[in-house]
C-alpha cells in the first residue's frame, strides 16, 4: 500500500543506485563520469516534459490569456534546469585529462551525440537537419542503431514521432501571426491594409534613421564612409528582406516587431513576456553547450571525438544553433520610442495613452 512506502521506495533508490556500475570495477572518476551524465539525462527528462506541457497549450486554436502564464511557467523550469546543468560543468572539470584518459577506451564509440533524449529536445524546439553540422544527422544514426532491435528501435519511434510534430518555434509563429496590430485582428476585413500600412511606415522610418546615422558620421570624420553607408545599406535591406520575405509582408514577423515596439501596452505585456521567456530559453541552451564545449577542450584538447566527429571542433559549431532566430533577428530592426509609427486604437489594448 502507498502509506508504508519508504523514501527509498518512493524514489525507487535501490534501482536508481545500482545503475553506476560496480564500485570495486569502476574507478572514482569513472563513477564521477558516468553519474555526471547519468544526473543530466534525468534532467533532459523534465526539460521534454514541461515542454510539452507548454506545447499543449500553445497548440490550443485560441490561447487563453491565462494560459500564457502558464506557458511562461514551464520554460521557466525550463530555463532554471539548464542554468543548473551549465554549472554541473564544474564539476565535471574536476577530471583532469590523465584521469579521463585512464577509461576513454571503455567508451568505445559512446558519444554525447547519442544522448536521444538532447536530440528529441532538439527536434520539439524547431532544430533543422539542414542548419545542423553537414556529417551530423542524428535520425540517420539512430535508425542505424534501431537496426539492433529492442529499446533501439523504441528510441527511433520516439524521435520519428516528434519529427512529425509541429516545432515549437512554427508554433509560436503562428501564435505571433494572430497578434492584433493596430487594433485590427487577422481575419478582419482591412487588415492586410493596416498591417502594410504599419510595416511600410516603420520601415521608411528605420531607412531615414539609418541615413541620418551616416551622415552624423560623415560630419564627425568618420573614416571609410563608403563601408560604413553600404552597411546602413545592407541593414534596411535585411530589415526589409525580414518583415517582407519574398515580397509578401509576414504577418507572424510584422505581429512580432508590434509586440517588441509597443511592449508597454497592457494588452501586450504578457506575450512580450513569453517571447523573452522563449529567447531566455534558447540562451540558456546555449551557454549550457558554450560551457560544455570548454569543458570538454580544457579535458581532451582538439583530438578525435569518441564517436568519430571533430571533437571540440563539432561542438563548437553546435554554439550557432539557433531555433527562435525571428526572436532574436527583430532586436537587430528596433528603432526608438520616439520614431514609431503613431499608434493606432490604443484603447484596443487597454491603454489610455493619446492616440496620433
């Protein structure tokens, strides 16, 4: 019955402490390595399961506004376990490079490559097989391996599954798509016109922002003015080129620049906090691979991975992974307060401002 269970019953304690291996046939750094990593796939086990609670509920047709909290609350688990796990990097540094050397061979071709639970993480966040290291393709490695049969083949259902489900980042492009702008919602009869409206006049305002820059330079003699104006050039073209793709105006990108330019109306508050939520999530993950990487170059240097890739060289090129790259492209767009275009139904958004 429930009420005479233990601690240790609870906790399945007497399994989950056998799982290290024998103490007399294991060294000390060995054990330290194996329970390093052993406490990380646990943690990747809450991460799935608190993203996929936020998925549920982001998946919804209609997202409730106190749901949003709600969402906020899981990546923020999210987002406080990774934090945890980039400081557990310190005391895998406790390994010097002679003591790791002493059980490498025993590795065999075990790699961090092969954790599925970090691929299926990946996969649920929105991370492309075409933005990944070209010789690196986890599903093709994994059916490779459900080839033996048995868990193996279990594990390939799982990712094979997830790859078929919406990312997390289309998720949340939709959602931006539904933002109301200017007051007008995305199934409204005019709302093509107030949306190009809005993106056209912020972006004649970001193109005079960027002339006016170039030519305080050139009167403060700044040097090599041509480089310094084919920039400028280059930024409202990449401006343009975002909010405008292919010559047709995001909606899901246009309802993203309104949240971040107008984040002091009522209305917008908890949906900016989500979208800083979701870049916090993704900064998190990546300081958690920049420790990894560093960690794994003050232990083995530059040499050959054990599952065969580049090693540090590999991980490395894992730190330009990025999933919500909308979120983190509008900041480069931003332009001040002061230089908006005039808003538009403020009242729309529970704000009591003037309107221009």
């Amino acid at each position: 019955m429930s009420g005479s269970k233990t601690y240790a019953d609870y906790l399945e304690l007497h399994t989950l402490l056998s799982l290290q291996g024998n103490d007399s046939e294991l060294s000390n750094d060995e054990q330290h390595f194996m329970i390093v990593h052993q406490v990380f796939e646990l943690w990747f086990r809450l991460v799935i399961i608190e993203l996929k609670a936020a998925r549920s509920l982001l998946l919804q047709p209609v997202l409730p506004e106190d749901d949003v909290p709600r969402i906020v609350h899981h990546l923020n688990r999210c987002i406080e376990i990774f934090r945890l796990m980039t400081s557990q990097w310190k005391v895998m540094e406790t390994l010097t490079p002679q003591d790791f050397l002493a059980f490498r061979e025993g590795l065999g071709t075990a790699s961090g490559f092969e954790s599925y639970q970090m691929r299926e993480l990946e996969l649920m966040l929105g991370l492309k097989q075409s933005q990944r290291v070209q010789e690196m393709d986890p599903l093709a490695h994994f059916r490779k391996l459900a080839e033996r049969g048995g868990r193996d083949a279990e594990v390939l259902k799982i990712l094979e599954a997830e790859e078929q489900m919406p990312t997390m980042g289309e998720i949340l492009s939709k959602w931006l798509s539904r933002t109301p702008i200017q007051g007008s919602l995305a199934h409204d009869e005019n709302d093509e016109e107030i949306v190009s409206e809005f993106v056209n006049s912020y972006l004649s305002e970001h193109k005079r922002i960027g002339e006016r820059a170039v030519e305080r330079m050139a009167e403060n003699g700044v040097k090599n003015m041509d480089a310094v104006r084919e920039r400028f050039e280059s930024a409202h073209a990449a401006a343009n080129d975002f909010l405008i793709p292919d010559g047709k105006i995001s909606r899901a990108r246009a309802g993203l620049l309104f949240i971040e330019s107008y984040r002091e109306l009522p209305l917008l508050t908890w949906p900016r906090i989500l979208i800083d939520t979701f870049v916090e999530l993704e900064q998190s993950l990546v300081l958690f691979r920049t420790h990894h990487v560093r960690m794994v170059e003050r232990i083995i240097g530059r040499r050959v991975g054990t599952g065969g890739s580049s090693g540090v060289d590999y991980l490395d090129a894992t730190l330009k992974y990025r999933v919500f790259s909308d979120l983190w492209t509008v900041r480069t767009l931003l332009i001040k307060k002061e230089s908006l275009p005039g808003l538009i139904n403020s009242e729309f958004y529970g704000f009591a401002g003037k309107e221009n």
